[in-house]
C-alpha cells in the first residue's frame, strides 16, 4: 500500500539525487519516477490472495479523508550508525499512523502470516548504499537534501505489485483506492 507523490516533487528530488550520485560513495539510487510513500509492505503474497486483500483495504481507505502531506528533513536507517537506507520523511497533520493500524488489521483478516510489527516512520526511501555509508556520506546526503520542499493532498492510496528488476524494480498498480471520508 502507497501514495504517490507529484511529478514536481519527484523531480525536485530526482534533482538533488542526481547531483548527489557524484560525490556519495556507490548506491542503488530509487528512480524519480518510481518515488513512493509505502504505507505498509506486504511482502509475497500467494495469487489467490489479491482478491480478498483488494476487498478488504477498501473500507479502511474509503473511511479516511484527503491527505495532506509534506517533505520532511533526510534521514537514514540505521539511525546514528552507518547507513543502509537514506530516506526523506513525510510529515502530515493528519493521522499516517492510524491509517497504517487500520491497513494492517484489514490485512491481518486476510493473510495467513502476520505482518512484519515496526514502528511508524513514515518517509521515502530515496537510495540503498552498496556498503553503508559513513559519517561523512551520512552529512553529505543530509545537506543534499535538506530543504527540499513539497506539499501536497493524496487523494488515493494505490496497491502496488512490486517485481525485481534491471537496473530496478517494477511497479504494476493492482488496485487503487480514494480516500473518501469526511474530515473530522
């Protein structure tokens, strides 16, 4: 489950990545176009199962409102150690994590195997490190990043299938969902 973010954003950040790939060491660097927010990652799942998944998320999103969402400041995981993830957070005055809770219990009616449990951190993820990076990277990318802007409504939230790839993945949307509700 994902929301996508608007070409303009894309392409401010696809900007700074690309002037980054330069002077960071070696990363899989995310494609501007191919930028997401992942609400909740799902994994393999067996064919069977898309159906019942498509059925049940539809209340859960049908339920919430337009989003409002932003670009938040860089990060990486792990945080304070040399990192594997570089990521830029998505902040919003509305409630990420409660609709995460939601998607995730949906879900949970569903798949045979529980989710994987992490806290909510809502952000993304812009490049994987061939080997993690160091302290100095780690600087480099923050400054790289750092004041992007970018505001937006999300209007729907997309199930995206994910197939691995040269030179990356692939994205198939499966279904897409409006966000519907009423705002408190």
């Amino acid at each position: 489950m994902a929301f996508e973010l608007p070409a303009e954003v894309c392409e401010r950040l696809g900007d700074r990545m690309a002037a980054l790939r330069e002077r960071l060491p070696p990363a899989r660097w995310v494609s501007p176009d191919l930028l997401h927010l992942t609400l909740v990652f799902v994994g393999e799942v067996e064919e069977e199962l898309l159906g019942p998944i498509q059925h049940a998320l539809g209340p859960v999103f049908h339920a919430s409102p337009t989003l409002r969402l932003r670009l938040g400041a860089p990060g990486t995981f792990p945080p304070r150690r040399p990192a594997r993830v570089a990521w830029v957070a998505i902040e919003s005055k509305d409630d990420l994590a409660s609709l995460e809770r939601a998607a995730r219990a949906a879900l949970g009616t569903v798949l045979r195997e529980p989710l994987e449990d992490r806290p909510h951190h809502a952000h993304v993820t812009l490049a994987r490190p061939r080997r993690p990076w160091s302290r100095g990277a780690i600087a480099a990318f923050h400054d790289g990043i750092a004041g992007v802007t970018g505001e937006w409504e999300a209007p729907r939230a997309i199930l995206f299938e994910s197939r691995r790839g040269a030179p990356g993945p692939r994205y198939a949307m499966r279904a897409e969902y409006p966000l519907s509700g009423a705002r408190a």
